[in-house]
C-alpha cells in the first residue's frame, strides 16, 4: 500500500501537501509544477503506466503507439481528478494490453498532424467540434471517442448518459421534497472552431423542469465548468433575489466554489440551500457537509475506451457506442443522506 510520506518524500515536498493537493485544496498555494510532480508520482506508485515502465520494442503487441487527444489544456486536467480518472483508466488498460499511450492536449494552436498519423490509433476524450472531430479522422481512421459521441452511429465512442444522470439526480431531489432547482453549468466553444457545443446535462435539466412546470429561466445560469465559475455563478444567483431550494451544479468543482459562495453569503447547506452535482471525484465525501453527486465511472470509460479501439485494430469494422450506468450518490448536502439512488426506467 503506497503512502502519502512515500510520496511526499519521492517528490521532495512535506505530507501535508501532498495530501492537500490529492484532496484538491484549492486553497493551497503550490506551484502548477509541484503539483504536477505530485499528481504523476502518485499515478506512478499506483499503477503501471506506460511512462514508467521499463520500454522494449518487443513489448508492445503493435508496434506503435495510441495517441490520447484532450479537450483540455495539461493544468486543467491536473486540477480535475475526473479526467485524471479517465487518462488513469485509459493507461492501466493500455499496460495490460502492452500498449503504449501518448498524450496530445489542446492548445491554442492545432496539434502536429505527424502526432496521429504515427499512432495505431487515437482515443479523443472529451467534447469537440464537428470540425475538430473530420480533422482527427483524416489524420488517423482508428478512433474512439471517449466521455463524448458524436452525432450519429459512424464512430466507436464510450460515455455515460447524462440526460438519463441528470434526470436521475432531479427525481432523487424532487422525491426528497426539493421543488424550485437550479442549475449553473457551461457550454464549451472550441478555439478553432465558431461551434458551440453545448452539454448534455443543461438541456436535460430544462426538459424536466418544464414537463413539471416548475423551469425559470432565472434559475438557471451558464459560465465553464470550473471552481471559480461555479462561485461565481452561485453568488450572482443569491444576490439576484432568486435563491432556490436546491443548486445542482454540471460538476464537483463548481460545486466546491458553489459552497465557498453559499457560506460567503451566510447561508447554510442544506438548510438554507441544498447542493448537488456530478462525478463524484474523491474530495466529495469530504466537504463540509459532504456532497450528493452522480457517481460517473470515468476509469471504467478510459479502459472501455482502450478495449474498443483494440477491437477496432483487430479488424471489428462495425461501430459501437458503450453506455456506462451511473449512480446518485445521497449525502449531507441534501436531506436524504446515505441513500443510493436506484436507477429510473428509461421511458
């Protein structure tokens, strides 16, 4: 069992960083390369990633390697262990495999096309654009699409189904009496593209509110899917008059600013205002109080991932789209802690 001093002492840092950094203490001042070096040593103890293994070319079942391609940049991964759940999926599943990972992230500037063309294959993680998607495909035919399917049934992709999520948390609080919900979430415009692409979960949340008669426009707001939007946005929404009795936040990190802006105004969770979110990222069960989230199994779609385009390489020439469940997961933030939330029926 590797622990936090072996980690500590292999990164030249004290315990207590590398426990707050690992607990995502957005509070802790840490240079982005320390933290980097904490995070990637921690996954180095953990698991056998392709990186720090001992390399041969024998080793590797086909000869190349698998080019990762992120919507994000390399310090916004690091600050999202959801995504650093998905990356870890995808390299553990790749060891087994004896494959070999490499990692593309987004920039400002377009990747170098020699990047794909020199993998077996590309797993593209994350939301992109039409355009971003036919530029992935005319440099490498072999891809698989991860946390994300385009339009269509033309591509392999592995996912959850976050319409089906976000009812699921909607009907969990509305059975806890919860009624005037709000939501603050994003929509993601690629840089290389004027294409919007908008998640999942917002439209979701609108349908089901308007089929109750309960949608107000008010309630609902939209900035990016990061710590200090979500304070952002959760302080505008109380300052604005139009306090709800539920918040659900797109994911845990706009949660976490959603609590620093709930407690900045005097309110209390969930007395005054009840929270919920998505992803279920370690440092939700230790918020204070902890956080009702759905629990979406970002390893488990890394290695999906990986075992698809396997397939693909292997001469399956019929796509698949995999469906991953997901569970709502019943703690303090709301009133009924505790409780897994069973799945609704799909009609």
């Amino acid at each position: 069992m590797v622990t936090i001093k072996q980690i500590a002492d292999a990164v030249g840092v004290s315990s207590a960083t590398v426990s707050r950094v690992l607990n995502f203490d957005s509070t802790l001042s840490v240079s982005a390369q320390t933290r980097k070096s904490i995070v990637e040593t921690a996954e180095a103890l953990n698991y056998a990633t392709p990186r720090n293994r001992n390399r041969k070319s024998d080793q590797t079942r086909l000869g190349q390697k698998i080019a990762l391609v992120h919507f994000l940049r390399p310090d916004q991964e690091l600050v999202d262990p959801y995504y650093v759940g998905i990356r870890l999926g995808i390299e553990s599943r790749c060891n087994e495999l004896k494959l070999e990972a490499m990692q593309v992230y987004h920039t400002d500037s377009v990747p170098d096309p020699a990047l794909l063309k020199a993998a077996a294959g590309v797993i593209v993680i994350g939301l992109h654009s039409g355009a971003e998607i036919d530029w992935v495909m005319s440099h490498n035919p072999n891809v698989v699409f991860a946390d994300f399917s385009p339009v269509g049934d033309e591509h392999d992709s592995v996912r959850s189904d976050l319409d089906l999520a976000m009812r699921k948390l909607l009907q969990a609080l509305d059975d806890q009496g919860y009624r005037r919900m709000a939501f603050i979430g994003w929509d993601i415009t690629s840089s290389r593209s004027t294409t919007s692409i908008f998640d999942r979960r917002l439209p979701a949340y609108q349908d089901w509110m308007r089929a109750k008669g309960r949608y107000e426009p008010d309630l609902c707001r939209i900035g990016d899917n990061t710590e200090q939007s979500g304070y952002e946005l959760t302080l505008n929404l109380l300052q604005s008059g139009a306090r709800p009795d539920a918040l659900i936040t797109g994911n845990d990190n706009m949660a976490v600013g959603a609590y620093r802006a709930i407690h900045e105004s005097g309110l209390k969770i969930p007395g005054d205002i009840a929270v919920a979110s998505f992803n279920d990222i370690p440092v939700a069960q230790f918020l204070n109080p902890p956080l009702t989230t759905v629990r979406l199994p970002a390893e488990e779609i890394g290695q999906n991932a990986v075992d698809l385009l396997f397939e693909q390489l292997s001469g399956r020439s019929t796509p698949k789209c995999i469906l991953l469940s997901s569970r709502v997961i019943l703690r303090a933030s709301t009133r009924g802690k505790g409780v897994v939330a069973e799945p609704l029926p799909d009609a």
